[in-house]
C-alpha cells in the first residue's frame, strides 16, 4: 500500500521568530519512503536538523515577520496490516524492565501519576496484568472521554481530562499513559499520521493523531484508546514522554496560525 502524506502550515509572525519543529517522519520509517518528506518554507530560510534525546527528528528555523507558510508532500510504503494484537504479551515486573523504558514509567508533563495512581488502582487492580489490563484501560478511557475539537486546548493534563470527561486524541492517550504507569506499565507517547484508510465513511477533518505504545514482554505495542480498533495506515512522526516532547511546533515569540491543513490519503 502506499500513502500520500502531507500538510501545510501557515503562520502569522509580527516579529521574526525562531521555531523548533517534529514534522518529519520518524528514522523507523525512513526505508518506507518512496518520496522523501522535505520541508519546504515560503518564503525560504535557512533550516538545520537535529535529532533530539528521543531518537526523533527536529527541525530550527527562524521565521521570517509576516506570513510564513511551511509544508511538505510524501510518499510513503505502507503494509496494510492493522496494529498488531498479541493478547498473551505478559506485563514485565519493574525489576526487569530495561534501563531505556525506565523513563516511560515516572509521571511528566501532561501524565500525573501521582494524582491517578489511587484512582488507577481502583479501577484495573482486578484485570489480569498484561496485555489484558492495557485493554482495559483502552477501553475505560475510550467510553470515558467524549471527542470533540471544540474541547481541546494544549494546557489540558490527564488529570483534567478525566474530570472533565472531553477530549481529542492526545487527551486519551495521555489519559491512557497514566494509568499504565501507575499499573508499573512503561507507556510512551506517539504522535504522526492516521487517515480513515479501511475505514467506512463519513469521515472527519485530517489532524495529525495522537496514540501510545506500552511496553509488553520485550517489545513496545500500538494501542489506541481514542479508535480503540486496530487501525491501517500509522506513520509515526515522533515518540516521547507526552505531547510536550513532540510537539509539531514550538514558537518562540508572538505569532497566529492563520491555516492548518493535513493530508494522508491511500494512492491507487
């Protein structure tokens, strides 16, 4: 299968302002690529890579005063399968979790494991650890949280989105990361693409998508707690603690995001 991917982003700068950036698709997927996700700015500026502490790859720049408009157009090789499903992956004690998962497992930014650990172990201490209990989780914040656009705002914890009950994407997978953490499940968080491909219409406004990976019986699973379906067609951009290390774009200086377009479409 191969999969369009793209955006256009369109900013509004009084002042020059310099900008970190995580638009570019993850290292994992780079043999996958058939035409290469360059990043084109208009008007054009000098731009340097860099790759962060996570293995993902940045982007700095300075934008210019005025409109400023940064986008780019892919092709990428994709398998077709759905996530992976291994219901038997066992949940590794914390004794013998790897050094490198060690981090996924402690509460940061957006993920409050020491407000949720009371509230984690009341709801899941009975399900079965494991891939099970992971599951479970999904599927508590699935039916939990109601979606809508018009309830997200970037200052949102998992916290207050378990008060408040709304959400969009990254509100459920942070959700979802807390409680595996306090359940002594590393869970790290993933941002890229994700279209409607195999699934029936109608369909919703392309944004770039939220999700998380927990870590099983030696290997970090995909799961979804937002779809809570297996799901064809992922392209991870870049993985972290929370949103607050993948974020698309960090400005550093006043500007208004004047357009906002993404793209993934399956090419026949």
């Amino acid at each position: 299968m191969k999969i369009r991917i793209g955006f256009s982003l369109t900013y509004d700068c009084p002042q020059p302002t310099p900008m970190i950036l995580n638009l570019n698709v993850h290292f994992s997927r780079i043999g996958d690529m058939i035409v290469p996700d360059r990043l084109i700015a208009d008007p054009p500026v000098q731009i340097s890579g860099f790759r962060d502490g996570f293995g993902n790859w940045g982007t700095r720049l300075v934008a210019p005063k005025g409109l400023f408009t940064l986008s780019n157009d892919a092709l990428v090789n994709d398998s077709g399968i759905p996530d992976v499903v291994v219901p038997y992956a066992r949940q590794t004690p914390v004794n013998e979790l790897p050094d490198e998962t060690l981090p996924f497992l402690l509460g940061s930014r957006y993920c409050e494991t020491d407000r949720l650990s009371d509230v984690a172990w009341n709801l899941f201490h009975h399900s079965p650890p494991g891939w099970a209990r992971v599951q479970a989780i999904c599927d508590y914040v699935h039916d939990h949280i109601e979606f809508g656009y018009v309830h997200a705002r970037p200052t949102k914890t998992a916290w207050e989105a378990w008060h408040e009950k709304v959400g969009v994407c990254r509100d459920y997978a942070h959700l979802a990361i807390t409680f595996c953490r306090c359940m002594n499940i590393p869970a790290r968080y993933c941002t890229g693409y994700l279209g409607d491909i195999g699934e029936p219409p109608p369909y919703g406004p392309m944004d770039f998508a939220g999700w998380f990976e927990a870590w099983l019986d030696g290997h970090w699973y995909t799961f979804d707690a937002r779809n809570n379906v297996p799901r064809i067609g992922r392209v991870l951009i870049a993985r972290g603690r929370d949103a607050t290390d993948v974020a698309i774009s960090n400005t550093f200086g006043p500007n208004t995001l004047k357009n906002f377009v993404v793209r993934t479409d399956e090419v026949h």
